[in-house]
C-alpha cells in the first residue's frame, strides 16, 4: 500500500491572497525551510546555524523518541536508578548487581547520560542526575514508565489505529470501566492493575492540587470516581479536621475500604459503591471532587456523570475538576498531544481544554465556573463550579 501522501489542495491558489496576512507569511516561510538551498544558507551562517540545529534537534527527539522511551524502560525493568539512589556506583558493579554484561550497559548508561537521567562523574563511574533521582523516589512514574509498555502495543500500527478504531486493544481490555461490564460493574480481578496504577501514579497529582485550591474551607470532601483513595488520603493528611467519602465502581469501593483503613482512616472515611452516570450519589459533603475522572470518558458520559452529580448535590456545593487539561502552557500542550493519542488507543475520552470543561459543567446547570491555573499544567488544570 502506497504512503505517499496526497497533493495539498485545500486552498485553490486564486485564493490564496484572500487568506489572512499571517497564514501567507506561514506559508512563505515554509517555502523557504522546505527549501535544501535555504536550509544550507543556514549552515553557514552562525547566528542561523544554532537555531537551524536546535530545530534539527527537535526533530530528531520527535523521531528518536522510542528509542529514547526504551532506554527509559530498560532503566525502571533492571532497577538502574533503584541501584543507584544511594551512591554512585561503577558500571563494572552495576553489572554484577544488574545482571548485564558490562559492555552491553555501557551502552545503556551513556544513553542515560546523554538523555539527561545519570552523570558520569568519573570515566566509569555513575550517579543520578536530576531526573534520574525523580525516577528513583517516584513509585508511580515508574509504574507508569512501566505501563507503557502496552501502549506501544497498542501504537504499533498507529496509522491502523486511526482508521479503524481502538476495538480490541490491550488498553481498552485493561482499563476495564470503559467496558460494558452489566450492572454491577467489573469485578475485583478486572479492577486490580489499573487501580493499583491509578493509586501509585497519584502524588504529584495530589501534590499539584492541594497547592491549587483550599481544602480546608470545607467539612466533608466527596471523591467522586475516587479509586482507592489516594487522593482523600493526601487530602486526610493536609487537613486533619476534613471528614472523608469516595464513591467509585463497587469493586473499587471495597479496595478503597482496605486501603483506607489500612492507614487509619476508617473512622473519617464513609466509602459508596455504584455507577457515577446514573446512581444517587451522597449528598452530605460540601465539596465534591472528579480527579483524572472525565477525561477518560466521551461527552455523552460526561454530561451523563454531570447530569448525576447536579441531581444529588445540594446547592452550594462545590466541584473541583481536575486533570490535565489541553491550554496554551508548554506542559499543558504536551499533555494533549500525550493523551490525545492514549485515550484514542483506549478506546473512550480525550483531553479536553478548560473551556470544553466549563461548557460541559454549564450545560449540566453548574455556575460560578472558573479555571484554576496550577504550578505545573503538565500535571494537571482545575476547573471549579458550584451546584
């Protein structure tokens, strides 16, 4: 089958003058980067040679990425960051400890070096550099570097995946709630990896949101689609006073219950299992909170779970959406490119911008709606309403 793509012929030429004056200078531009004359001009001008070579970087990280992702991984898969948290450390006794012949993860700890994860102090002699380190104290960007595994799966054909859909991925299998699964919901053993990836992955999350918004304004927080809690435990341990409830899939819920109690909670925590879209949701809580819960889910279920949450909430309520959020931040495009493509091999949501959520929560009869910028919109924006 022929890739070649098809002639660009969207815009006639007799109406390219009509067009606005700042696409025709886009245009002429890429004229003239398409051009191999010009882009030799800029190799032999030094001013223009940096840029030209900052873009060919760029390029190169975007076609050199999964390789990249796989140094990553191989990195997490041996315990490489683990091994060297404590003390650097030298190939020849990382190989012993690692399991790796030596001349084969020299390879592997100079790719580590030159993407900015190890140092090498002294010709052999290795340490964490800054990102090194955060992949050695986070649990759950380990797993997640882990989990991707199976989205490279899933984006192996990702062109197939694009025309026909995400039907039988392993992610769609995996994240079982985007399933029809009958009226009680997945069972224990279908809940098991995600909510157990969902709970690792949520510190800087939870960090990222107690920072942004006063919890401690309220009396009782409801975790709607809570998971097993991680983000009402961090929110427990900020706000001593605060009394506790989730409501998630009723698998979820009896997880949540273990988790919980299992780190003193119990008394402050009631926990509710049912189906967020359609069953009666408590009502006693003040603040009402959806974290990472309607991007995985299309429109119609969100104004469905939106729906639900309008009828059982009372009046003055407040509801805090958070997720990362597609905007005009660095971090915030880089997650709408992320996600546009995990949730199209899941099979169900996308990322939406902070508008799109506003006029989904006005159209479910919320007010007093207002975007929440936080200090890292990589991680996450907020969108904040009133019943």
């Amino acid at each position: 089958m022929s890739t070649r793509l098809p002639h660009a012929d969207a815009v006639p030429v007799a109406g390219m003058a009509a067009l606005p004056l700042r696409l025709r200078l886009r245009l002429w531009r890429n004229r003239l980067v398409a051009s191999p004359g010009f882009r030799r001009l800029i190799a032999r001008l030094p001013l223009l040679r940096a840029i030209g070579n900052r873009k060919a970087n760029d390029l190169f990280r975007l076609t050199g990425g999964f390789i990249f992702s796989q140094v990553l991984l191989a990195g997490v898969r041996l315990g490489l960051y683990e091994a060297l948290a404590g003390a650097p450390a030298t190939t020849a006794l990382l190989a012993t400890r690692l399991g790796v012949p030596e001349a084969r993860l020299r390879v592997l700890l100079r790719a580590n070096g030159s993407l900015g994860l190890l140092v090498e102090a002294a010709p052999d002699l290795w340490l964490l550099d800054d990102a090194g380190v955060i992949l050695a104290a986070d649990r759950g960007l380990a797993a997640m570097v882990l989990h991707h595994a199976m989205l490279y799966r899933d984006l192996t054909e990702p062109d197939r995946l694009l025309r026909d859909g995400a039907a039988q991925t392993e992610l769609r299998h995996y994240w079982a709630y985007v399933r029809e699964m009958g009226q009680q919901g997945p069972d224990a053993a279908a809940v098991e990896g995600y909510s157990l990836l969902m709970r690792e992955s949520q510190t800087m999350m939870a960090d990222c949101i107690l920072a942004s918004h006063d919890f401690s304004q309220y009396q009782t927080l409801l975790d709607v689609g809570g998971g097993d809690g991680a983000f009402l435990a961090a929110a427990a341990a900020a706000h001593p006073r605060l009394s506790l409830c989730l409501f998630d899939l009723p698998a979820v819920a009896e997880r949540a219950a273990r988790h919980l109690t299992g780190l003193g909670l119990a008394e402050r925590t009631h926990i509710h299992g049912g189906d967020f879209t359609r069953d009666r949701l408590p009502a006693a809580a003040d603040c009402v909170t959806l974290v990472r819960v309607l991007c995985d889910h299309d429109d119609s279920r969100v104004a469905a779970i939106l729906a639900n949450l309008h009828r059982s909430l009372r009046p003055g309520t407040r509801l805090v959406v958070a997720e990362a959020m597609d905007g005009p931040a660095e971090g915030a495009r880089l997650s709408a490119a992320y996600f546009g493509l995990y949730f199209l091999a899941m099979g169900s949501g996308r990322c939406r911008s902070a508008r799109e959520i506003a006029d989904l929560l006005s159209a479910a009869g919320f007010h007093s709606i207002r975007t929440v910028a936080t200090a890292n919109p990589l991680i996450a924006t907020l969108v904040t309403a009133k019943r």
